[in-house]
C-alpha cells in the first residue's frame, strides 16, 4: 500500500504493514468490465468503481494542485461549485451525498452521474492517483483472500484515514482567518489555502508530525497488523463454509464471501464437500468422506483454493478474541 509522505513521516511503520497489491483487481484492465463471458462483470459506467466522490484532505489537495497538470486543472473545477469545501479539504457536495444516500448498491459501478471529479480515461482513471485518499488506497472490487482480506483492508482504511483527517485538522488550526470556520470556501480562497497547507505539512518539524500519533493511532496500527496476520494465517485443520451468496450457473455455482463484485465459480458438486465442513471434523476427513459419496477423488488443492479466496475460515470460537474490531468513528 502506497501512502503520501507526509502519512509515512506521522508514522513510518505505514511503510512496513504488509498490504500489498491485490491481482484480482485489476484496474488497467478492470475486472468487473462487462464481458459476454462473465455475467458477473457488472460495472457499465465507463468510470467503473470511480462512481465515487473522494473526501480529499486539504493537504492532499494541495499536492495535486502543485503538482499541475490534469490533476489539478479537475480540481480547480471542483473548486467552482463550493458546497463541500472547507478548510479540511473536500468533500461530496450536499446534492451528491443526499442522492447517493441509500442506493449505493444501485448506482456504484453503474451510474456515470456519480463519476468521480478526478476521473479521466487512461489505465488508472485517476488524475490524483500519486494524492488519492484513504479509500481509493485501500477499496478493491476484489481481494484475494475473500472476507479476511477485506477485513484487513478495513482496518488499514481507518488507520489511514485517520492521520488523513488528523493532518487536515492539524493545518487548519493554521489557518488564516478568511478560511477558518467559512462553511464553504470560494474556490480561490480553497485553492490558495490547499497549497498552504501542503506547504505547511512540508515544512513542519519531525517532532511536530510525529506528535500526532496517539494512543488510538497506535491502537489503530496494531489493529491493522493483527488484521493482516489473521489474513495470512496458514490453512488450520478444521475449517467451515463462509459463503455470503450463490447463484447457479450452467457451470456449477458462483458464489460470493463478502462482496457481490468478489465471485468464485465453483463445481456443481461443491456443496457435497462443503455441507461435511461443519467445525468438527477435519477437512481432509471432509475430502475422504465427499469423494466417497461423488465416487470421485476431490484434490486437497479446492480446499486450498477455498480458504485463500476466503470461501472457508475458522470457526467463530476459534477466531482470535484479542482483535478488535474496527468502525470508522471520530478520532479521540
């Protein structure tokens, strides 16, 4: 995962948290495009998962800004509509955030309405792609460990999240006094400011940055780190189904873990195995038991498959209690 220097200098363990990238999201050539051959590709709108306005932290808009270019010239013309522009950054304006309220199974992926203002065509469609924030960084339309990567990759959103808005309030109380406290920046006044506050990030002192980490950012980052070792624990003995969802087809059946983006086509037999994973017994005594009833052997290798796509995992009484969970809350 690849954060803003400014994050890492808050928090240089950032750059050692084990989130790399995920293959099966594949953003050069997307992997929920509509194709004749997977009916489950179901993003249409030729902005795919940028049907998302970004909430940009005033600093980051700032580096975009600097940087010129696309970029910059995209936010400039966010910047003329000041519903949402504040001191902190940028945010869905009001009209946005009401319509999309509610449906966003409905138009995410679907609706080109709700195109992100930084998109523009090209492998990435992202203007802003070296700035983007917290959720950009961490979303996937599919992980590659199923349900526990996506956990994982919940946690590292909040952690990095958290520094964004904790910087973003930290160059605020900065500010000067035309941009403090106005409900909604004029987009001169927002762009000047947003440089500002890029430069003052730049130019504070190790020892002022470092100042922002909390009890709840370190809370934060052993989170996160728990979140990834439970994401790459081996495969344990005795397992159970985690299927979100199936639909039938021609081939088997599509199923889902934690995202109705994320399916798996799975053999028409699966659920004669999956039926013996039941919590007690191991899954290789699953395999024996299941290949008997089909009259056919079952490869160690699906079970393999289904816990590294997350389509099986631990019993709920086996998973670690120490973990905590996480939900996107204000900061302490």
């Amino acid at each position: 995962m690849q954060v803003p220097d400014p994050l890492l200098r808050v928090l240089p363990e950032l750059a050692d948290l084990p989130f790399g990238a995920e293959p099966l999201a594949s953003c050069a050539s997307c992997a929920m495009a509509p194709r004749p051959s997977d009916p489950d590709a179901v993003f249409v709108s030729p902005t795919r998962c940028c049907t998302y306005h970004p909430r940009l932290a005033s600093f980051l808009a700032g580096r975009a800004l600097r940087r010129g270019g696309v970029g910059a010239e995209r936010i400039r013309q966010r910047l003329r509509n000041p519903d949402g522009v504040s001191e902190l950054g940028i945010v869905p304006p009001t009209g946005t955030r009401e319509r999309w309220a509610g449906r966003t199974a409905q138009v995410f992926g679907r609706d080109p309405s709700f195109a992100c203002p930084y998109w523009v065509e090209g492998p990435l469609g992202c203007s802003i792609h070296e700035d983007r924030d917290a959720v950009c960084r961490t979303w996937h339309c599919k992980v590659v460990t199923g349900q526990r990567g996506q956990v994982a990759w919940t946690a590292a959103n909040v952690l990095v999240a958290s520094l964004e808005r904790r910087l973003a309030r930290w160059c605020a109380e900065r500010a000067p006094a035309d941009v403090r406290g106005v409900e909604w920046l004029p987009g001169d006044v927002a762009e000047r400011w947003f440089v500002d506050a890029a430069r003052l990030v730049d130019e504070a002192s190790d020892e002022e940055l470092r100042a922002l980490r909390t009890s709840r950012v370190e809370a934060l980052v052993e989170a996160a780190a728990r979140r990834a070792a439970e994401r790459d624990r081996p495969l344990p003995d005795v397992v159970v189904p985690t299927l979100a969802s199936w639909e039938r087809r021609p081939e088997g059946f599509s199923v889902t873990s934690f995202s109705p983006f994320d399916r798996v086509l799975l053999p028409p037999w699966i659920f004669e195995l999956l039926s013996r994973l039941d919590g007690e017994r191991t899954w290789r005594d699953a395999v024996d038991q299941a290949s008997d009833a089909l009259g056919h052997p079952i490869a160690h290798d699906l079970v393999w498959m289904l816990w590294s796509r997350g389509l099986v995992g631990v019993p709920v009484e086996n998973e670690g209690s120490d973990i905590p969970v996480l939900s996107v809350l204000p900061d302490d």
